[in-house]
C-alpha cells in the first residue's frame, strides 16, 4: 500500500537541516539506515523540533540516528508471528482480534516495534476483510477489535469506512479501535477531513469506537494536536494513550507527569507506559533498565491524582501484557495483565533485581 509523500515532509536524508555539517561517512550511514528502516516527517511534525539542540526529543522521535546501524534486538519481540491466523490477523488474547491494516504511517517513528515492515514490506497486511470478519464471528470470545498497522488512519476514508461497515454488524463485538499517531504527527488529518468526522460520527452509533494514539511528551500536545482530540471526542469516540518510556526522550519524572497532566485535561485516558521493547536498531538507542522505569514512573505517580496515574507500566512480552509493579524486599515484582495461555492469566511473579536489566526472556528471566 503506497500513498504519495507531500512536498514539504522530509524523506530523505539531504531535507534534514544543516545535516552537511555531519561528516560525509555519517551522511552515507544516515543513508543506509532510511533504506532499511525508511523515514517519514510531516512538515506539522518537523516544525516542532529546536533545530538548536541535538538532544531535542522530537528530533529523536522522527529523525534517523547513527545507533540505528547497532543491530543488537529482535526484529519481532512480541511474538506476532506465533499469533497470526493469516496475513494481517492476529489473535493472542482471547477477547481480542488485531487487523494489520496497512505498512504506511505518515510518520516512521524511530522507536518503532514494527521496524520489520513499516513503510517497506506490505506481506503482513491484511487484504481479506470477508475471511477476517468470517474468523471474528466464529470466535464468539472475541469482544473487540485492534485496526492497526502502520497507522490505521493513513488509511483512505473509503478504506476506514469498509472496515467499520463490516465489523459493526458483527453482534458479538462491543467496540473497535483504531492505532494511530495521527493526531500526534498529521492531526489537521483529523480536524480538516469532514468526511472522515462523519464516518466515525456515522458507526458510532452502532459500535463503540476508540482511538489508541501515542503522545510521547508534553511538547507534541499542540493545539493542532488537541484540536484533533477534541474533533474526536465531538463523534463520540474515546481517546486513549499509550506511551513509550525512551531514553533522552521522556525518562524524567517531571516530563511523565506533565504529559499526564495534560491527557486527562485534555479527554484523554493515560492507558498505558510501555517498557520500550528490544527491537533491532531501537534497543540500545531507546531503552532504559526496568528498575530506573519502574522508579521513574513511581516519581511521577507521586504527583499525580487518581485519574491520572490509572495507566499501567507493561512489558508487551510474547507470553503477554507483564505489568511492572515495582520492587519490594529485594525483588522485582511483575503481574501478567494478559496472558497469551490460561495458566499464566493474572499471575504474580518476581524476580532478582538486575540493575542493567531491560526486558525478560521466554522464562520470565531478567535479560539485559
């Protein structure tokens, strides 16, 4: 699935600003780097960015870096494969269907999980809606569907609307959610397409429909960006966050308070914090140690209310959601949230605390 690239986002590494003063061996790394792992900045996106500082975090949100040629991780560290009924489908958790909908996102965020695929390979994407809703209504456990991708709302509206006709009219579903940054990266996608308000205003009144978006830090709420939340709250869709603990990005407490702050005054609910998964060319770049993310976050709980600190810190693991819960007694302590098998649902479990550690491996061990 292809969609043309407007004049002004920046795709290539020669758009970036003052990138001659890179040596020339770096520019043909940078280079390098967007082949494998391909680059996309709106122009709304790259307006945000202090082009004075290095280590502005919106610059290393969107912008290539040279730790992406450090190809230590996984390409797949959530197991989707394991978990995939046909291309574009999958079911891991028993109450949940997850469409791959498109490889296109008009952003390619750098810390992205889905790096094996966003805007290059279009194998996994779902291309059999009748065989997809076929799979759902016979799967009664099913309650709710994930349009993902890539990011669903770089989909065409028709696109969006032929999904929402066919899953609304499944009795067995009670709601449908969209994956998507558009309101982070492109939110006038929302706020101008009157069309597109229409649709989801139209089958919201058959099913309820939620966004899942991703705000990262306080700058990227703009009123452009809140403009676009509050359009789709307008249509009676819920917003959701889901943010991702990245080093240099958002690792201080205060930056993860505030963000909070801002969702709820905002309408949106504070979801989830992500462990930042081990993903090849993210790993050693964006994650922190889990016992510096679960102090972080505790930190930043500490200044927040009630509402604003129902979010919980997971680790999206091939077994599950693993929530982070904190140490106690010299262990770190861990709660499956989901579990991919009946034997591990809701189950407590802890570990040694290993300071440098970042993720756990099949066996639930602490892995650096």
């Amino acid at each position: 699935m292809k969609m043309e690239t407007p004049s002004g986002w920046m795709t290539r590494i020669d758009q970036i600003p003052n990138i001659s003063t890179l040596r020339r061996d770096d520019r043909e790394k940078l280079a390098c780097v967007i082949q494998n792992y391909p680059m996309r900045v709106t122009d709304y996106y790259s307006s945000l960015i202090d082009w004075d500082d290095p280590e502005d975090p919106i610059r290393k949100l969107s912008l290539p870096s040279l730790m992406e040629t450090d190809e230590a991780g996984e390409l797949d560290t959530s197991g989707e494969a394991s978990n995939t009924k046909f291309e574009g489908l999958q079911h891991k958790y028993e109450t949940t269907a997850l469409v791959l909908s498109t490889n296109v996102c008009y952003m390619y965020c750098r810390h992205c999980f889905r790096k094996r695929m966003v805007g290059s390979s279009q194998e996994e994407i779902n291309r059999r809606l009748n065989e997809t809703v076929h799979y759902i209504q016979n799967h009664k456990e099913i309650n709710n569907v994930l349009i993902t991708g890539g990011d669903a709302f770089a989909l065409s509206n028709q696109q969006i609307k032929r999904y929402l006709a066919a899953l609304t009219e499944v009795e067995t579903l009670d709601y449908i959610r969209f994956g998507t940054r558009t309101p982070v990266v492109y939110p006038s996608r929302i706020t101008d397409d009157l069309e597109l308000l229409s649709i989801l205003r139209t089958y919201r009144k058959k099913k309820a429909i939620w966004v899942v978006t991703q705000f990262n830090h306080p700058r990227e709420l703009t009123a452009e960006a809140i403009s676009s939340i509050e359009a789709l709250l307008a249509c009676g869709i819920q917003v959701n966050n889901q943010m991702v603990l990245l080093k240099g990005v958002n690792d201080d407490p205060k930056i993860i308070a505030d963000l909070m702050k801002r969702l709820i005054h905002h309408g949106v609910n504070p979801y989830y914090i992500f462990q930042c998964r081990p993903v090849k060319a993210v790993k050693n770049q964006f994650q922190v140690s889990m016992t510096e993310t679960s102090r972080l976050v505790e930190e930043a709980k500490a200044h927040l209310d009630g509402f604003s600190k129902r979010f919980k810190l997971i680790m999206s693991h091939p077994r599950g959601k693993i929530e982070i819960l904190g140490q106690a007694e010299g262990r770190m302590l861990y709660r499956f949230h989901q579990a991919k098998h009946e034997d591990d649902q809701g189950r407590f479990f802890s570990t040694e605390i290993v300071e440098d550690a970042r993720w756990l491996n099949e066996d639930l061990k602490p892995i650096k």
